[in-house]
C-alpha cells in the first residue's frame, strides 16, 4: 500500500469506528474514537519496524479483498485491528516461538475494549478467538472468517521480492537484540515449518498468493542457511591468527 501519509491516522480512526458500528458497537463516537486512537498508538510504538500501522494498513487493505469470503466481515477487521495490539520484542525467546506479537493478551484486549464500547459479548468473543487463531498463523478448519484473517496477515509472504526484501530487513531490525546466530536458527525453523504446509492460504482468492510467497520463502531461506553455515564455520575456526 505504500507509505502512510500524513493524514492517515484521521483514516485509521474512521475506520475503525466504521467498524465497531458495523459489529453492533452502541457507545458514543467519541468513546469508539478514543480506543481507536489507543490502538493506533499502541501500533505507532517504538521498536515496532514491521508491526507498525503499515504492516495493519496492509493487512485490512487484504481484509477487503477477501472479504466477500468471510461470514462477518467487521468482526475480521477488528481482529485484524487488534491482532499485533500488544507487541512485545524484547523477550530474547519472542521470535523463536511466535514472534512478539501477543496474541492471548491482544484477544484479550479486544474482549475487553469491545464489550465497553457496546459490541454484543458473543461478537466480541469471536474477535478474541479469531485473535487467537493467530498464534500458529494456522486458520481453524472449516473457519472462513479465521481463513481470510489468516491468509491477510501472511500476504505479505507474496509481496514483490524488492517489498519482501524490505520486509525481511523490518523482522531483523525489531530482533536486532537476539544475537545473529539465534535469529538465523529461529527464522530458518519458521520458514522451514511454513514451507512444510501443503498450504499456505486457505481462502480461495488467497490461493492466488501461493506461488509468490513459496519463491520469497525458498529464496530467503537459501540464503540463510548459506548465512547461517558460513557463521558456524568462522565460529568454529576461531580468531585469525597473527
């Protein structure tokens, strides 16, 4: 979608509230503003290189594609709205498991903030839960709404290779604390686990990315294990002799 302009929070907040009226939310406009706008500070904190209101702007524009796929359309935006809520990159073993997005705590939150704002509790349960669908980046069987939700946020695996490029420079740079020998070893084993899939998206239309996002992946992936080999050899001949 390229890069946000300057006057893309003041669309962020329309949106959302758009949203939150679509899923049955009965507050007042300021209140849905004023946990939109917690939301988009949350997405805007530091450290957030790829987790930011981009990647969210991306993952929404994707919603909208795939929406005439889902049962409930507006309940899939706000998950989307609160999947990478609350992000934490700072735990050493974040990336090794599911990266620093937290998921249990994010659905959580959406639970929480949503009943507030007037959102029916089984509508805001099921924003939680297709939160929650997040965590292995897997959709629930059967589950359209968790499908297109799913498939949205690991679009970019299809992105053109400069996009993808960048993309990979944007994880590194939120990990850059991990030393690069454990980064290597956490990221080869979640592209190793993505390639294994039989499929990487479900929905129908999201198979139209399926190509794109296995050629990204094998080549980031070459790449890393000719990284990762090079690094164990340098460590294993120790320091040059003089």
């Amino acid at each position: 979608m390229g890069v946000l302009s300057a006057s893309a929070p003041q669309w962020f907040l329309s949106a959302f509230v758009r949203t939150c009226r679509g899923a049955g939310a009965t507050k007042p406009e300021d209140s849905i503003r004023s946990v939109g706008e917690e939301l988009i500070e949350r997405w805007s904190g530091p450290g957030r290189h790829f987790h930011n209101l981009r990647h969210l702007a991306a993952v929404l524009h994707r919603v909208d594609e795939l929406a005439h796929e889902t049962h409930e359309p507006d309940l899939v935006r706000l998950a989307a709205w609160y999947h990478g809520a609350v992000f934490d990159a700072d735990r050493k073993v974040a990336y090794a498991t599911r990266g620093g997005e937290q998921t249990t705590l994010s659905a959580e939150l959406a639970r929480t903030q949503l009943v507030e704002l007037g959102v029916p509790v089984d509508s805001a349960d099921r924003v939680g839960e297709l939160v929650d669908t997040l965590a292995r980046h897997k959709a629930a069987a059967g589950d359209f709404d968790s499908a297109v939700l799913n498939d949205a946020d690991l679009g970019m695996l299809a992105a053109e290779p400069q996009r993808y490029k960048e993309y990979v420079a944007e994880i590194r740079a939120e990990y850059a604390h991990i030393p690069l020998s454990d980064y290597l070893d956490a990221r080869i084993k979640v592209l190793t686990k993505l390639l294994g899939r039989s499929r990487l998206y479900v929905s129908p239309l999201g198979a139209t990315w399926e190509e794109p996002a296995r050629q990204n992946l094998d080549a980031e992936l070459h790449r890393l294990v000719k990284e990762r080999r090079k690094l164990g050899l340098e460590a294993t001949a120790g320091p040059a002799r003089q």
